[in-house]
C-alpha cells in the first residue's frame, strides 16, 4: 500500500473574503478525497495540518504540528526540518505539497500543486522595491519554486494559463490540470430591480488584486454617466501596507461615500457574501486562477473582471472584461454591459451552467489517480 502525505500545516485557514483561494482549495480537496479514500485499497493518505485546522475527516489520519508556522522563521523550520522527520516517521512514500513550498532536504517522491507564480509577479512589478522583508521574502519564494519544479515528479495545475505560465517559464515538465472546484450547490439569487447598483469586490488586500482599479472605474462611471453605484469591498487584510493604501484612497475618493469596506468574516457563506451584490466586479493584474468569478456565476451574479487569460479561461468567456490599461474605455464598456440587460442575462444562464463543470469530487478522483500514477 502506497502511503500519501498530503501537507497543509503552512497553510493558514480564513484568509481572503471567501475564504481565500488556496486554503479553499485545500479544504475541499480534503474533504472530497475523505470521502472517496474510504473505497480505495491501493493508497492511504495522511495530512499533515496546524493547530488552526478543524475540518472533521473520517478515513484521513491527521497529523497535526504545534508549531505554529504562521511566523516566517517557524514556517522555514517546519517546512525544512520538520516535515522531512514526518514523512520518515510516517512511512510516506508521496509527499503532495499543495503550495510549492518543498522541504529543500527531503528525497522521496513529490507531487506539488503551483496555484500561481506570485513572487514572480510581484519581483517584476517592483511591489517590494521599499519593502525589505517583503524582497526577501518574494527572493526566497522564487528560490523554492524552481526548487519544487526541479524535484517534482508530477506538477499539478489549476488551469491552462497557469501550466503554460509554468512551461515558458520552465520547459515541458510532467503537468496535469486538475480544475478547481466548485464548492458552491445553492439557487441562484434572483436579478434585483432597483436603483442602487451593487458593486462586490471580494479578494484580500494585495497589491495585484486591484482594488484602485475598481475604485478609480466606479468613479468615472459615477462622473462621467452619472451612475448610482455603491461600491463594496470584502477581504483580509493580508498586506497591512496596502490595506492603509485602499483606506486612504477611498478617503481621498470623489465617491468615498458610495464606498464600504467590510472585513473578512469566516462562518459567511458565498450565498451571504454577496446578498445585496447586483455585480462581481473582480480587476486583478494576475491571478493564478480566480475562484470569485466562478463563485458569483454559481449563484447567479453577472461578473465584471480585468482582461487577462486565466480569467478568460476560468469564466468561460461569460463576463464582461476590460483592459486595465484604460480606465476612460473601461468605464465606457462596463457602462454599455450595465444597460444591456440581454448580454447580462447570457452571461447569468451561460454562466451557471459553465461552472457545473468544476466538481471537487472529480478533482479529488483525478488526484487519486496521479497518486497512483507515482
């Protein structure tokens, strides 16, 4: 029998307005896998978790760290020191590290899931030119990411743009897309008539989430088409300097008043996030899959988003994308999408029925057969 570690123990449950992307990922992948490793004679899958963790699995052994590795010099230690010890002591034969941060010292087998290349991003945008630790920080993501590409016997993606991200970067590598699921099953929220357009934002606080995008795109559709609009941001506050940013900005906004920041909070479903939302409105500069648009079209909201291929990709097609490069035609295209209401509702059905296709139930089957695969 094939012993599957599967480490989770650096990953911080609660971050990001939904939940964020890959703890999401990890929690249903998780849960999906508990229910199907039960019929499975050829593999046993244990998680390796934080103290943070407290999903209630029946046929995955648990093994929990009391480290806490939320600390960036206690995450290197469990990541390097720690886990190669519980791979060993566990017998395990896999390990999968569903973020690419592999133990540098570890020799077995690995499978890792890349879910972006964010320090990648950020190195060439130059969001930390200011920030010491945040340089380093990105420096020492990079270093370890071409240290799982290099030690991986299989790389699992979530979506195309991200594999073929992977292979410029990289060459061909043994990689399988594997989509993210859909962990949304709910009716749809109907349409709602009234004057008050709602504007959702849902994404932590990072620097290429966009949030002054959308800030700046409300503002001329409020000046230049005299539209009533409020606007609502919801997230964790993951990066406190660009967080007092979005604050001061939305301070200094000709529409300040239409604008509301509202914290993450953990027990909301996606249902009760976006209630009052008329509109997901999601401007990123990159993501490395994008779970909020397809979030908003399983219950029904047209979604507005910037114009890059993963959120091409992930969408459908079934949105309304704009070129962050121009705000003036961003805000004429978004102003044509609100009053076409034919266009929205093509999106709404469209939509809908595109994310049937993301099932954590087929993502955890075609995890179990890469596991047997090694």
């Amino acid at each position: 029998m094939s012993v599957i570690g599967i480490d989770v123990a650096t990953i911080i449950p609660g971050k990001g307005g939904t939940g964020g992307g890959i703890w999401t990922y990890a929690k249903n992948v998780l849960m999906a896998l508990d229910d199907l490793v039960e019929n499975e004679s050829g593999i046993k899958v244990k998680v390796f978790v934080n103290k943070a963790f407290d999903l209630n699995l029946k046929h995955i052994d648990v093994i929990r760290t009391d480290l806490n590795t939320e600390p960036l010099i206690n995450r290197l230690r469990y990541v390097h020191l720690v886990l190669p010890r519980l791979c060993k002591r566990f017998h395990v034969d896999v390990l999968h590290k569903l973020a690419t941060e592999v133990p540098f010292f570890y020799r077995g087998s690995v499978i890792v899931t890349i879910h972006d290349f964010m320090s990648d991003f950020y190195l060439e945008k130059g969001y930390y030119r200011n920030d010491l630790f945040g340089l380093l920080k990105s420096h020492y993501f990079k270093f370890i990411e071409k240290i799982a590409v290099k030690k991986s016997r299989l790389i699992i993606a979530n979506s195309f743009s991200i594999k073929n991200e992977l292979t410029g970067k990289y060459g061909n590598k043994n990689v399988r897309v594997i989509g993210l699921g859909n962990s949304v099953n709910e009716i749809p929220v109907p349409c709602k008539n009234k004057k008050t357009l709602s504007f959702y934002c849902v994404a932590g606080y990072y620097p290429h989430k966009g949030h002054l995008n959308v800030i700046r795109l409300v503002e001329l559709l409020v000046s230049r088409y005299h539209l009533d609009i409020m606007l609502h941001f919801r997230g964790n506050p993951g990066n406190e300097k660009y967080f007092n940013s979005i604050l001061e900005r939305a301070k200094q906004s000709s529409c300040r008043e239409r604008i509301s920041i509202e914290g993450y909070v953990a027990q909301c479903s996606i249902s009760e996030i976006f209630a009052d939302a008329d509109f997901m409105i999601l401007l990123s500069e990159y993501e490395g899959f994008g779970l909020p648009v397809i979030e908003a079209q399983a219950i029904g909201l047209p979604v507005i988003c910037s114009d890059i291929p993963v959120l091409r990709e992930v969408s459908g097609g079934y949105a309304c994308f704009v070129d962050l490069n121009d705000a003036e035609k961003a805000a004429g295209i978004v102003y044509d999408f609100l009053g076409n209401a034919a266009i929205q509702q093509y999106n709404i059905a469209n939509g809908i029925d595109h994310v049937k296709r993301f099932q954590w139930s087929k993502n955890a089957a075609q995890l179990i057969q890469a596991y047997k695969s090694i």
